[in-house]
C-alpha cells in the first residue's frame, strides 16, 4: 500500500490533470473515482512527450507496494490449495503481515518469502515447530538458505513416510 507521501503535489497534478475520471474497485470491492482536471486547453498544452518520473525512492515504494500482489499471484497459481479459504481482503492482509514476519527472519528475496509463507500456511497453529523453528533460526543467522531449509524439512517429511 502506498503512503500519501508517494507524490508530491506537484507531481500529484502532473498525473491527475490530462485524465478525465479514473475508476477503480480497491481491494474490499468498493467502487471509487477520481475527478482530473482534463480540458481542451489542458490538452494542448500538456507536454506529452515528457511525462513524469520516479525516482528511485519512488519506484522502491512502488516495488513494495505491489509485492504483496505479486506473492498472491504465485500463491494462486503454484499451491492454490493452500489459500482457497481466504477471500481476497483477508488473503492480502494475510499476506501483507506474513512478508512483516518473513523479513523478522532476514528473509528478502520473492522465492524465500514465497516459501516461508507457505510454510505459515501447511504449518498453521504448528509453525512454532520446534524442528521448523530450529531451521527458520538457522536462515535467519545466515547458516543456511531458504532453499536449504526446505529441502531440509522435505527429506525429514520423505523420511517420515
């Protein structure tokens, strides 16, 4: 989620004034508009060829803003199994306090904090493991990787069949 700081106002104006309405339905499926300021003599004298930029703290907000989004998609495409109880609003909170979690354990990269919130969902109430918190620890103090840990826990699950 973005700030209200993202913008400044300037740049604010800058996005807002060649569009007439924008309509969009914001993730608990309310619909909203934003009213531009798009005219004919604004239309003319809107320099088209040079359109904004971010910076790069901007485009950093931008990156983690829809970082959760793009955990949902693999989640849904790879184990939809594992999320088809959540509707979408709890999902993305879900999500969003998970990546918070995953990072407590140094976790960065999109696979590790893929895999370590499919880890929060097959274990559940039992992600306090005592193995699988003796791995996680493991990760977290940069022993092993996020990789290791789960080929770690999947011999242990192959070795309990």
């Amino acid at each position: 989620m973005l700030s209200n700081k993202f913008f400044q106002t300037s740049k604010k104006k800058l996005l807002l004034e060649p569009i007439h309405s924008w309509w969009y339905w914001d993730r608990k499926e309310s619909l909203h508009k934003i009213i531009g300021k798009n005219t004919e003599e604004l239309a003319r004298i809107f320099d088209w060829q040079n359109p904004f930029k971010f910076s790069v703290i901007q485009e950093e907000m931008m990156v983690e803003a829809t970082f959760p989004d793009h955990l949902i998609y693999y989640l849904n495409l790879n184990n939809p199994f594992l999320v088809e109880d959540f509707d979408k609003w709890s999902l993305y909170q879900y999500v969003v306090e998970k990546i918070s979690s995953a990072r407590e354990y140094n976790l960065e990269g999109t696979r590790d904090i893929l895999n370590f919130i499919c880890l929060t969902l097959i274990y559940k109430n039992s992600f306090d493991d005592e193995l699988l918190q003796h791995l996680l620890l493991k990760v977290k103090a940069k022993k092993i990787t996020m990789d290791q840990a789960m080929e770690d826990l999947e011999s242990l699950v192959d070795g309990n069949d």
